[in-house]
DNA sequence: ATGTGACTTGTAGTCCGTA
DNA sequence: GTACGGACTACAAGTCACA
C-alpha cells in the first residue's frame, strides 16, 4: 500500500503548495516534527486518520479532499 | 483525539448494518483481526489511513464518505 | 528549506481466549 | 454475533544530527 502512502502524500504537498507554506511552517502548525512532514509527504509512511485530520485543519481544508482517489491497487 | 475514532467508528458501523454484514464478515474482506474490528467500530483505536481504504472498499463506499466532519475538537 | 539515517517510544494490529 | 481481555509483534510517532 505504498502506492496509497505516495498519492496522499502527493496530495499534502500539492496543498501545502497551494497554500504557500513551508513543510516547516505546515509541521509546526500540525504540532509534528519538520522531518515527520518530509517523510508524510514523500509517502515514506502511512499516517493515522488522526493525522490526517490534523493536516488537513492545518491546511484548511476538508480532510477527504486530500484523500487520493484509487480504486485500484486497494488489495495488494 | 478519541472523539474523531468514535465518530469514525460510529460510521463504519452504521455503514456495515447498512450493507447487512457482521463484524466478522467485514473484518474478513478486510483482512483485518476479527476483534480489531470490533475495536474500531467501539472508537477504541485510531486506524491508518490504508485500513480506511480497506474497509471503504469491504462497504463499497468512498473512503471519504466515512470520515466525521468535525471541525470541532480538532486540536486537543 | 528539505532529505535521510539511526534511533526510542507509543500504539496500531494480531492471535489466543472468555463470556 | 458481539464485547472484552492478555500477550504478544509490527510499525506509526516522534526526536536528533548531518548532509
């Protein structure tokens, strides 16, 4: 499921980009680790719900809309 | 953050009953532990991101349609 | 301002039960 | 069919130093 992991972190940056923040200034306001963001946003791990909520209150926006859409490659 | 596992959970219960499956079968297509499940649906756990995927696609739903809208009690 | 390695700690998640 | 527990294992969470 690290395709899952990528696209949302892909997401997250494509966002944070949007927003024109730093991933220091996104991590601080998430309450994570600068270093955390980075590993989120290359898809190095794969966040809790909780997590998600986070980000996305941080980003100002709506959490399922960072959530990638792929039916595919959800088993295996 | 035990508010948005319950909401959470509150969700995906009331999403199996509407799909008429038990915990078991549920937790079955999702390759999930059968106990873990029940865990989830009681907001005892804050799953990953990968297992709202999996379980949205156990309900044939969209994995956003399980999260809880609460801007509410988003930070502590 | 971001990527990465090497950690430690907390908890997600499993597997066995019992009621 | 569900709730709940104990005892695990796997990995997310969080921190630091150094590129």
């Amino acid at each position: 499921m690290q395709q899952l992991a990528k696209a949302l972190g892909k997401n997250i940056r494509m966002q944070r980009k949007a927003a024109a923040l730093s991933q220091d200034a996104l991590a601080l306001s998430c309450k994570v680790d600068r270093s955390y963001m980075g590993r989120i946003e290359r898809g190095e791990v794969n966040i809790t719900v909780e997590k998600l909520y986070r980000i996305a209150a941080a980003l100002g926006c709506n959490p399922g809309a960072l959530l990638p859409t792929l039916v595919e490659c959800l088993y295996d």
